[in-house]
C-alpha cells in the first residue's frame, strides 16, 4: 500500500495479457499488423502493467526462465535489469514513476497476470507446473521480505 500511494499509473484500454504471441508481424517482421486474444482487455487497465509484461515475456522467451522466476529475481534485485528498464523507456513508460519501490511495477504485472489467468480458469490454480513456475517462486520472495521484517 505505502508503495503504490506514490506510485502514478496511467489509465487506459489495456490488453490484460500482452506478450509476443499476441503480436502479429508483417511479413519483413518490421511492424505490428494486430494484437489478439483480447479476453483479459480493460477500459481502466494501468496501461504500464502491459508495457512490463511485454518486456517480462520476452525475457522470458529469450532466457528459457519461467515468469515467476524472473519476478522473484526481480524482487530479490530491488527493481528491474537495466535491460529491461531501457526497454521501457523506449515504450515512453517509467517503471520508477513516483513509485517509493522500483520492484512495484513488476510486482504489480506478476499479480495482474496471475489475477487474470485465475480468471480465466480455476485450471490454472489446479496446475502443478503453472503454481511451480509462476506463483511459487514470487511467493517465497514475499515470504523472505516478511521474514527480514520481523
């Protein structure tokens, strides 16, 4: 709470899960001709929880490493790789934006995207594979900050 009351997140249509899959390229690959599988689209969504899970996604993709494991290494780092945050700053977003914790912004995408998947379907909190590599980790993190809280 004390993280977000700072925190400036701009409103706006927002896709809910936007990564790579969803883009579809011309065939030189060098512009966007649609985005698909608006399900999980907001009138009022933070419109930088997109641009965030875009840029987790393709690390992601990149490095073979599940979301929730790139999250925790995030929370774990105090913020995003510079890599990541010149990938935002180049989509005009600022994952610092008068935010006091520069790990808000990805924790807030990890949430939204777990919020939105359980939405969808009671099947992803059955799944072993889905909860190991996408809320576990994100969790044991959480609990380590309660625990040097204490």
């Amino acid at each position: 709470d004390e993280g977000l009351a700072s925190a400036v997140l701009t409103q706006a249509w927002t896709h809910g899960d936007f990564h790579p899959g969803n883009v579809l390229l011309s065939e030189e690959r060098t512009r966007v001709t649609g985005v698909y599988d608006w399900g999980n689209a907001r009138s009022d969504g933070p419109s930088e929880i997109d641009a965030c899970t875009f840029v987790l996604a393709v690390r992601a993709a990149l490095s073979g490493r599940p979301l929730g494991r790139l999250v925790a290494d995030t929370l774990r780092a105090g913020g995003l790789p510079a890599a990541d945050r010149a990938l935002l700053s180049a989509a005009a977003v600022d994952p610092d934006d008068g935010a006091d914790d520069p790990a808000l912004l990805p924790l807030l995408t990890w949430l939204w995207h777990v919020a939105g998947n359980v939405r969808k379907s009671p099947q992803f909190g059955r799944s072993r594979w889905w909860v190991t590599d996408t809320v576990a980790p994100v969790l044991k993190e959480a609990s380590r900050w309660a625990s040097a809280l204490r």
